[in-house]
C-alpha cells in the first residue's frame, strides 16, 4: 500500500464546503430560540451614570434584559488572562478585572453592558436601542507610545503598565555593545491588525432545564478550552454540566481563542430564562470587539562588527493590550515575542523588555504568528539595515550569522532541533533569481520606475507545548493534546481529536496519517472534533500546534492499536507476540506466513467468542474492544524555519507599490499534505503582506475605530498579488515521531519584513511604517528626488 | 432596518405619485439598501422603478450617447455601442465596484446619489451630460450641488443621462484600496472646442477643474501639464488621503488620461 503521507490527497472537506453544506454555529437554529442583542458602549472610555430599561422593557417581544448587575449579583466571573508574566523587579503583572457586562465603567468603543433577549432579531434590535445610558464620558488613552503618560484607565494600575518585563542580560548585552564596532540601531511600529475571519462570531445557548446541562454551540478554535475557562474561571457551570461545540468555524487566526463576553452572558442567560438564546456577530461588532493582533512600538538595536559579526541585540518595546488582558495576551508579546527576536542568529547577548500597557481600545491577543512576526519584523528589519549600513550583501550578512550547527542554542530561550538556514537560502535565492535581480532593477529604471528587493530569514517556536516549559513560564494550563483511535467492528475507524479546525483540514490530513499507521484505506477513516461530548479532551488549535502535538497524539493511539493487535493476533495464529509484525493492514507471524489483517482482528475484538466452542481470540485478561486513546506533550516547541524574498515596483508619482515577485521557500520538516501546506503558505503570505501593504486598524484621539469597515480598513484582495513561488527544504523535526513541525503562521511572520525590505529597498533605505500605502511612498519618493536632485 | 412600505411602481406617473417628503427610489438598492442596514437612513416608503421599461435602454445617435436611468453599470461596460462611442464611458463602468455592485447598480442611481467619490458623475461633467428628468433637462454643470446633493427636487425622477459624444477622452481612478472607489478619479475629455477634466474624490463635490482644462485646450498634451501643482486647500483630507496628496493625484492621474487619450 502506497504511503498516504506526503500525497496531494483531495480534502475531504471540499465536498461539505463547495456545495453549501457546511455547518456553522448561525446554520443551527433550535426551537423556541430567542435572540440576542448587546447594548454595547459608544465611547472609549466613560462611567456608567445610570442604566434605564424600563422603556426598553415595554417594547414588543422582549423576554428579558440583563445587565452588569445581574451578572455580578450572580458571581459570574469575568474574562482572564491565560499567562502570568513577572515584572523585572519581580513584582505580578496587573490586570483588571473584566466582567461579561460592564457595570460601572466601560472601557473600549463596543465594551458591552447588557443584553436585550427577544423573541425576534428584529425586536430584540428595536428594544436595545431603548436601553437609555447616561454616561460620563472620561478622557480616552488610545496611543501605545504614550499610554504610560496618560490618566489610569484601571484603578490601581499605575501608568496603565500591566508589566514590564525582561528576558536576558543587560549587562552582558552592554558589553558586547560596548566592543562593537558599529551600532545599527531601528525606530518601528508592528500595526495594529483585524484579523477579520470570514465567519463573524456567533454563539448558541440552550439550557435543559432537567438534566441542568448547558449546551454552548460557538465559534471557538478550541472548545475543550473554552469549556474549562467557563467552568472554572466564569462559574458558569460545572464542567460536566456544560457542553461546548465548535462546528465549523469559518477561520480563526487567534481571534476565536477566547472566550468571550457573548458565550459566557449567553450561557448564563439561557440558564437563568430556561430558553435557547442566539447570538450572530454583525461585521460592525467584529471590526469592533474581536480581539486586534499586533500593536508595537519597538526601538532595537544590533551591535555589530565591521566584518558583519552580530555581537549584541537589545530590544524595547511598549506592546499595546488594550483595554483588558484576555487569554494570550500576555504571552503574545512576552514569551511568543521576546525569544524569537534574536532571528535566526547566533548573538551572543541580548535582552529583550516589553512593557505592556493597557488603552482605551479592543483587546489585543493573539492573532496569526501570535509575537513571531513581531519578533521576525524586529531583526530583520534590523539587519536589512545593517547590511545597507555595512554595505555587506543582504543575504551574505544573514548566513555569515546563521548558526551551522544543530541543535542550536539560541541566545534566550530555545534550543532548536533541527534545520539548515544556509540551504535554505541558497533554494530561496536560487527560486528567486536573485543574481539576475539587477538587470530587472534597470528594466524598472527604464519605464521611469523604481524597483526594490527586500530579504528576510525566519524562526518561529511553534507548536505550542511542551507542559512542564509553558507552565514553568506562566501559563495557567498544559499544553498537551489527547486523541481516541476507535475501530467499529466492522472495521472503519473513528478518529476524536481534540484539536479543531477552522480551515486547517484536519479531517484530511489526520486521515491520512491515521490511514498509514493503521493501513486502512482513508475512505473508512473519520476525523471528529470540535466538542467536548466526544472524544477526552483538547487544548485547541492555535500556534501551528494541531499536527506537531494533536497528530502525534493520534500516531501513538494508533500505535497502541497496533500492540494491541498484535497481541491478539499471536493468540488467534498461536504464536508469540514478538513474532509478529505489522505492515499495510496486515498482521504477519513471519515464521508461519499466517496473517490476520486488521479488520478482521477489529471484528475479533468486538466479537470475541465462536459458535459451539468456549473460546476467546484475546488473550487472557485483555479487554475486547478496539479504541486507545493517548495523550501527548513533546519535549519541546517545533521550529519552522526558511527565506524569503520579494521584490517590488514602485510608482514614483503615485506611490503605489506593485509586489511582483515572491518566493517562500520554507522548512517545515516533513510535509504530510503538499496541497493543503501550500494552501496555508498562501493564506499566511496573503495576511503578512495584508500587513506591510494594506491593512491597519487606527483608534482617533477620542478612541472610535476609524477603520470600522470594509470601506475604511483594508483587505487584500486576489489582485493584490502576484503568483506566489514556493518551496521547501526538508530537515525533520527530531522531537516527535513524524518529523513535522507546522506550517500554519510561517507566510504571516515572514512577509511583513520581507516585503517592507523590498520596499525601503526600492525608497534608498528611508524608513516608512507598514503599512507602506501609497501616499507614504509617494512622499518617500518626493524626498528620494530632493536628495538625489541636492546630490546631482 | 426599520419598517416600510414596499411599492412597485409600473410607470414613471406611478412613481411620481408615490413619492413623498419620506420616501426613496429603489433603483440598484446598491446604496440604499446598505445605509438603512446601518441605521444611516430610514423611509416610510421605498418605490421600486426597475420594472419601468422607459427607463432602460442605450441608444446612440451621431452626437450623443443616452442611456436610461435603470440602466446596470455592467450593461454599460459590455454595451457594444457605448463602446464605439465613448470607449472611456463603458471603461469607468467596468472599474465600479465589484461584479456584484455592477450587476445590480445603476447609472441613475449613481448619479442621483452624487457620491463624492463615485465615478459617474465626472463622466457627467467631462461629457457634458444633460440629465433628463420627468420634469425637465438639467445640464451636468448645474447638477450636481455640493456633497450627496444634486438639482434634483423631491420625488423627481431621472429618466436619462445624455453624453456629448468627444473626440478624445479617457477616465483614470485611482483607486481607494479599501472601498475601492475613488480616492481621485479625473475624467479628461477633449471635445471640438474645449477641454473638460472632470474630477471626483479631491473635493466635496465632482468639479471641472478650470486650470487643468484651460492648460490642455491651449495645448493638449500631457506635457503642457506635467508640473502643475493645484491649490489643495479645499480638497478633502482623511485617513486615506491627506488634501497635498489628492492635489498631487489629479495631476498625476490626468496625465495618464492625456496620454491614454
Ligand atoms: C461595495 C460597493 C462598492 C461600490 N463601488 C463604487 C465605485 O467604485 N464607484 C462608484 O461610482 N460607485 C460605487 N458604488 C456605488 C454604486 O455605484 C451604486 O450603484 C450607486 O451609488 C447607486 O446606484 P443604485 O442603482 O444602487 O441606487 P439606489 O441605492 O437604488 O438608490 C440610491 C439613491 O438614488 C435615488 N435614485 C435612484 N434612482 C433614481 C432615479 N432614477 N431618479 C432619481 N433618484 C434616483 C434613490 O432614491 C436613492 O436615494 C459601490 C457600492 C457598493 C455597495
């Protein structure tokens, strides 16, 4: 049998999704559903003088309309931060608390303070606008540079600072800068971002007012999660008393890892009015309170010597959380930021101090890349520059400072396994054509244009695990991942997962390692996730974590399977297990030649008896059935790796910038679906580039979203770029049995600086923040011919 | 959306009838129908008029291009005669929006709205356009008013759009990369006597700039142009363009029309 792993194998989730018969949490309606609409604050930052319902009370339908009261009087808990980060003087990070529905203060433009619950939309629309509020508006802080300057948002946090946090060592930073030859030193913004899933959030909540049990249908990445969060954190319900189930979710990108304030105000509402209460975002509500990604204000620096030896790397940055802490928050730009900021180098010292600030705006939290690509844009940033300022090839200042040997320590955290940077760049390179770059600089030249090529190498931690090292660094649950391998005794097997896809084609992709392992033909496998009534238990799919963690767990179930299989199978063809071997389905005693295959061995497990005879084919005291269920957390992150470069035409007298060219070329050890990981490089590159070139989210003085739409913030689109050149160098990962190590973020973390390197290329090395829209570069370009003019 | 009532005028007498001081024409509901969804606006009665067969159609004559209200920005687009006649006209039709946007909304519609940023109401100006009502004709140049505000009185009807067919022309957005309409879009057209360089998204209201048109019509070549700086005081700043930047476009942008003339 043909291995399936490595195949373009046609995703099994095509047919449901190009036909229209997926089903998304608004598909799913119950009957007697009422229908939910959130009062929500219009102001950035304002107390609640009084809150009157009684006239919203008395309009048509309305069944019920909770406030901020209810929900405290209740002891409904509010919504966490997931890691605690220490301060450098050792002091807890400060975090506010954040009920469901403000009470006193509300503290961002979309912040809710009650639910108006109706018989119809239409009603419960009518009723809210009902809801009088007079509120006492308050100075807003919405700059992540100067929110330390301006007045406390939350009482008792001092300069709105959450913490101020330091991985590494000044001191040994300050003398490697204080031997270096040149300090190349950078000012950037990482902006802030919307991450803008297809499928607007939505919950469903019912309640069984007889067996007490909440069902909670949501549009989370991780329902298992959200379950335990609700539970032990949101006094919601017992655990065993609620049930959560993501069913298809149409994209994520960290913005449906929370928990947010709709699912747990509806699960307590549906409890407290005995009936189902649906909730369906409007793309208003998503602009406004999904959380926002990014949002940093960085000052680096990178001590270097002549010959381009990179000595030293600091790296301040204020990081914008908005106005609560919620569950990656904090870990975003700590320990998902600060490690991977010293790139793909070997730099003997660095330190990396973020302070985190709390404004007037939508939380931030995690959004694809989650720290990485801020991480990434930081250094390679940094060192594009320092190879203009050394003027030392851009790709030869990189390998000269690439590590050459695996593992490779790197400065603050990690120890990666496994990779090949020079290969990789060399294949990059190579794909690119980047000696034959000049004359296509001079073709530019000739149509009155100007052309820049821009490079960036990359690492990220990803996978998200190891427990014991998570835990170690603040979080506040393991991250490990649990599968169930059960055979029916007919011989298809059912695959319970508890990582969930919202676009990453698990129903695929685990199908086809389970079908190797198991040698059963992929047809007969089903993959089953996204609630937490089947299968153990899950952490969720974020941080590229879904096949590095939840598909080993599903190799070692499988494994299991298979010495269990053994076992019966020496019994059935009376030999010793030991003698046994499996391959492509079979079951072989290799002295006799006798073969069971496993199907047959499923159908002995279930049906362990023989007309006539008192006879078992199990083994003395083993259980019959065929299902194992294994839990894994590897011994470490994974970490992807790779070149990139673009090159881009600039218009002079417009500013508008063309990407032209693109190659990734990506190591992301074993590839188990080319198809499907080049579906996740597009994706990735399509927002990385949405960052440098479109996309940003930007508050007014007074905290409205100005980009509150699709008017207003800017999506790329198709034509917005070029045909995308991919490729991969392979070394697997030497941490987990399948060598793989995720390929999810890798286009959102390397873009951003790969194309604002092209572009501040093709600009004569001015700096201009991303992104770099056309009015910025045209003004670029304005100086560019003053300088040129002035030098001529 | 609040409530209203729903009519489905037959003819142009219908639809004059119904109308009100709290009523709208639903031509492409393409504007209409997304600002009630936002609250942004409410009627007691939206009179449907797309199934009024006087107010479709393209006809051409030797002068002229005429083109009926309800007329869809795609029927413009692929309209064979509308593209031997003014091939830039079918040309901005195509750049609306997007396909959904083009196969719903409509010429009459567009230029009743008199967005500051939509298309057709510079190719008004540049063609020199009258605009046919129930109850009059309206020169383009006395159309359209000030921002969203036109000629229009309440509950008149657009019933055509007529083009002056010129011997040159050509339209060039550029476009918004969000909503994509214009940021600045300049409708160049050299017509037997004069030039016209319509211009929509730099100000309020779409406008023939008088210098571009007086420096072309002495000389019509991109160069005559080439380093003209506009005056941008009263040219709209916002998140997507600051006043210096538009002035800047229109200039840019009509000298690509001028050489793609
Ligand atoms: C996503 C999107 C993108 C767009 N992009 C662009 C773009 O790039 N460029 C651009 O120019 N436009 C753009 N538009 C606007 C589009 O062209 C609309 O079609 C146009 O503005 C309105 O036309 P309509 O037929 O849909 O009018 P409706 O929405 O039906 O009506 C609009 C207004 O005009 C009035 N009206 C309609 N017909 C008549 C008539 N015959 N006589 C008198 N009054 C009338 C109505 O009473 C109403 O007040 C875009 C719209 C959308 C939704």
């Amino acid at each position: 049998m043909a291995s399936l792993v490595g195949s373009r194998v046609e995703r099994k989730e095509d047919k449901r999704f190009l036909t229209g018969k997926g089903r998304y949490t608004s598909d799913i309606n119950l009957a007697n559903q009422t229908y939910a609409i959130f009062v929500r604050s219009p102001h950035a930052r304002a107390q609640i003088k009084k809150l009157d319902i009684s006239k919203a009370q008395k309009s048509s339908g309305v069944v019920s309309i909770l406030t901020g009261s209810e929900i405290a009087e209740d002891k409904i808990g509010g919504l966490i931060a997931g890691w605690a980060i220490r301060s450098e003087d050792g002091t807890e990070m400060k975090c506010p608390a954040n009920p469901p529905l403000a009470k006193d203060i509300v503290n961002f433009v979309g912040d809710p303070l009650a639910v108006v619950i109706a018989e119809s939309l239409e009603e419960a629309k009518s009723a809210a606008e009902k809801v009088s509020v007079d509120y006492k508006v308050l100075k807003a802080v919405t700059s992540t540079a100067d929110a330390m300057n301006g007045d406390t948002i939350h009482e008792g946090i001092d300069k709105n600072l959450c913490f101020d946090w330091l991985l590494g060592d000044r001191q040994k930073v300050k003398e490697a800068f204080d031997k270096a030859d040149k300090v190349i030193s950078i000012d950037i913004i990482n902006n802030r971002l919307i991450p803008n899933a297809m499928e607007p959030r939505a919950c469903l909540a019912d309640y069984n007012s007889a067996s007490e049990e909440i069902t909670l249908y949501t549009t989370s990445q991780n329902p298992h999660l959200s379950r335990l969060i609700m539970s032990a954190f949101g006094n919601v319900s017992p655990e065993h008393k609620l049930r959560v189930v993501a069913p298809d979710v149409g994209g994520g990108f960290g913005s449906k890892i929370n928990v947010y304030n709709e699912d747990i105000v509806c699960s307590w509402a549906a409890k407290k009015i005995n009936r189902a209460i649906k909730w369906v975002a409007e793309r208003s509500e998503s602009f406004l309170t999904d959380i926002h990604g990014r949002d940093h204000v960085t000052h680096a620096e990178l001590a270097v010597t002549n010959d381009g030896k990179f000595l030293g790397f600091k790296n301040e940055t204020i990081a914008n959380l908005g106005a609560y802490a919620r569950v990656f928050g904090t870990v975003t730009p700590t320990y998902l930021f600060g490690p991977c900021a010293t790139g793909v180098y070997e730099i003997p010292a660095a330190y990396s101090n973020v302070k985190a600030v709390f404004t007037n705006t939508a939380p931030v939290d995690a959004y694809r890349g989650a720290g990485r690509p801020e991480a990434t844009y930081t250094i390679e940033r940094l060192v594009e520059k320092a190879s203009m300022e050394l003027g030392i090839d851009k790709t030869e200042l990189r390998m000269k400072n690439f590590p050459t040997a695996f593992p490779f320590k790197q400065t603050l955290v990690h120890t990666v396994d496994s990779g090949d940077y020079i290969a990789g760049m060399e294949k990059a390179k190579q794909m690119a054509d980047y000696n034959g770059y000049e004359a296509r600089r001079k073709d530019s030249e000739s149509r009155g244009k100007l052309r820049g090529i821009g490079v960036s190498s990359y690492f990220e931690a990803c996978g998200i695990a190891p427990s014991a090292a998570v835990m170690s660094l603040g979080c506040g649950v393991g991250l490990w991942e649990s599968a169930e391998v059960r055979f029916n005794p007919t011989g298809q097997v059912t695959v319970y997962t508890g990582s969930h896809s919202h676009g990453q084609s698990h129903q695929t992709t685990f199908a086809q390692i389970a079908a190797d392992e198991l040698g059963v033909p992929i047809e007969n496998i089903d993959i089953v996730h996204g609630d937490t009534d089947k299968g153990t238990f899950g952490m969720g799919t974020y941080g590229s974590r879904s096949l590095t963690v939840g598909g080993i767990a599903i190799v070692n179930a499988c494994k299991k399977i298979v010495e269990k299989g053994k076992r019966v199978t020496a019994k059935m063809l009376e030999a010793s297990p030991e003698d046994v071997e499996f391959k492509d389905g079979e079951f072989i005693v290799a002295k006799s030649n006798k073969k069971k295959t496993i199907g047959e061995i499923a159908f002995a497990c279930y049906l362990p008896g023989v007309r006539d005879e008192m006879k078992s084919p199990l083994p003395e005291g083993e259980e019959p059935g065929l299902k194992e269920t294994a839990f894994f957390d590897p011994s470490n992150f994974s970490f992807p790796a790779g070149t990139h470069i673009a090159e881009v035409e600039i218009d002079p007298e417009t500013g508008e910038v063309k990407l032209e060219k693109y190659t990734a070329c990506d190591d992301f050890g074993r590839i188990i679906n080319p198809m499907i990981v080049e579906g996740q490089v597009h994706g990735g590159l399509a927002q990385g580039i949405g960052q440098a070139l479109y996309e940003n989210a930007e508050y007014d003085e007074t905290g409205q979203l100005m980009t509150g739409s699709y008017m207003d913030y800017t999506m790329p689109r198709a034509d917005n770029f070029p045909e995308f050149n991919i490729g991969y160098t392979c070394t697997h990962a030497t941490t987990n049995p399948l060598g793989v190590k995720g390929c999810g973020e890798a286009g959102a973390i390397a873009a951003p600086p790969t194309v604002m390197n092209a572009v501040i290329d093709a600009l004569g090395g001015q700096e201009i923040t991303m992104p770099a829209t056309a009015e910025k570069v045209w003004k670029a370009c304005k100086n560019l011919k003053k300088s040129n003019s002035k030098a001529a | 959306m609040k409530d209203f009532n729903y009519h489905s005028a037959k003819d142009i007498k219908e639809a004059s009838k119904l109308s009100s001081s709290n009523s709208a024409f639903l031509a492409g509901g393409m504007t209409t129908i997304p600002s009630m969804k936002l609250g942004l606006a409410s009627y007691k009665d939206l009179i449907n008029i797309k199934n009024i067969k006087k107010l479709s159609g393209i006809k051409v004559s030797a002068k002229s291009v005429t083109i009926g209200a309800i007329t869809k920005h795609v029927e413009v687009a692929n309209s064979k005669e509308v593209k031997k006649a003014i091939p830039s006209l079918a040309n901005l039709a195509e750049g609306i929006g997007d396909p959904q946007v083009r196969n719903r909304g409509t010429i009459g519609g567009s230029v009743a709205n008199n967005d500051p940023s939509a298309d057709y109401p510079s190719a008004c100006i540049a063609l020199n356009a009258t605009i046919h009502t129930n109850d009059r004709k309206i020169e383009a140049s006395k159309f359209f008013k000030g921002m969203f505000e036109t000629a229009l009185k309440k509950g008149e009807l657009i019933e055509a759009i007529e083009f002056q067919i010129p011997e040159k022309s050509s339209y060039q957005k550029h476009p918004n990369p969000a909503s994509r309409y214009a940021v600045v879009g300049v409708y160049v057209a050299k017509h037997k006597k004069d030039v016209n360089v319509a211009v929509t998204g730099a100000k309020p209201c779409v406008y023939n700039d008088k210098d571009l048109s007086k420096a072309l019509s002495n000389s019509f070549s991109s160069s005559s142009i080439q380093n003209m700086e506009l005056d941008s005081s009263d040219m709209n700043s916002d998140i997507h363009a600051s006043a210096e930047y538009r002035a800047s476009l229109v200039v840019t942008q009509a000298k690509k029309a001028v050489d793609a003339c």
